[in-house]
C-alpha cells in the first residue's frame, strides 16, 4: 500500500507536493524550461522613473520574452536594493543627496546628516 501512495505521489502536480524534475530551485509548474536546470523562471519588476531601482511589490514572470519597456531583472532589483519613490528618477538607494528636502539616496538620514545646509 505504501509502495501505491509513493507511487501516485511521484506522478502528482498538486501543489502540497511540488516537483522540481531539473533541481534548480524551480518548481515545474512556474518554470521556463523544467527539464533544463539552466534555465529557471525570468522575473521582472516594474521600474516606473527608470532610475534602474524598483520597489518590492509587482512582478512578471516570462519565458523567453523581453519584458515590456519600464522593466528590470530580479537579479538587479535584488543588487540594488528597494527604490524608495518610483516616481522620481533623482531617488534612489546610493543616488547622490542634492539637498532638496527629498531623501534621495533613500538612508533615511536627515539632509544635515548629509551635509547640507538646512539652514538652522
């Protein structure tokens, strides 16, 4: 009886058990190409200002395409940390402080941590 229930196990798609034929991290069912343990899944998340930073929330998953224009790599969301305000382009983590009254390179230090004069 056992040997059935492994059995039937081995061959199931339901999602309690997922299944990663190839073994590189993927489960089938999202994966581009699941017998080819170089290929994975291609995630792309929305980079609205085009700074080259997102923010954490959003994504598509493709196979093979290029993702629409607005787009950038998990992997250079992943190094470059979470864009703090996608709608401007002079925000980002490690983007200079211009001494704006904007935290632009996303520290959340105040601009006279920054050097900049704040007038006081």
């Amino acid at each position: 009886m056992l040997t059935l229930f492994l059995l039937v196990m081995a061959c199931t798609t339901d999602p309690l058990y997922p299944i990663d034929r190839d073994g590189d991290g993927t489960v089938d069912d999202r994966d581009c190409a699941p017998d080819d343990p170089e290929v994975g899944v291609e995630v792309w998340y929305p980079d609205v200002d085009g700074d080259g930073y997102s923010v954490f929330s959003g994504h598509l998953v493709l196979c093979g395409e290029a993702p629409p224009e607005g787009f950038i790599t998990g992997a250079a969301r992943m190094e470059g940390g979470e864009d703090c305000d996608d709608g401007d382009d002079t925000i980002y983590p490690g983007a200079v402080e211009l001494c704006d009254g904007a935290d632009n390179d996303c520290a959340v230090e105040t601009e006279a941590d920054a050097g900049c004069d704040t007038g006081t």
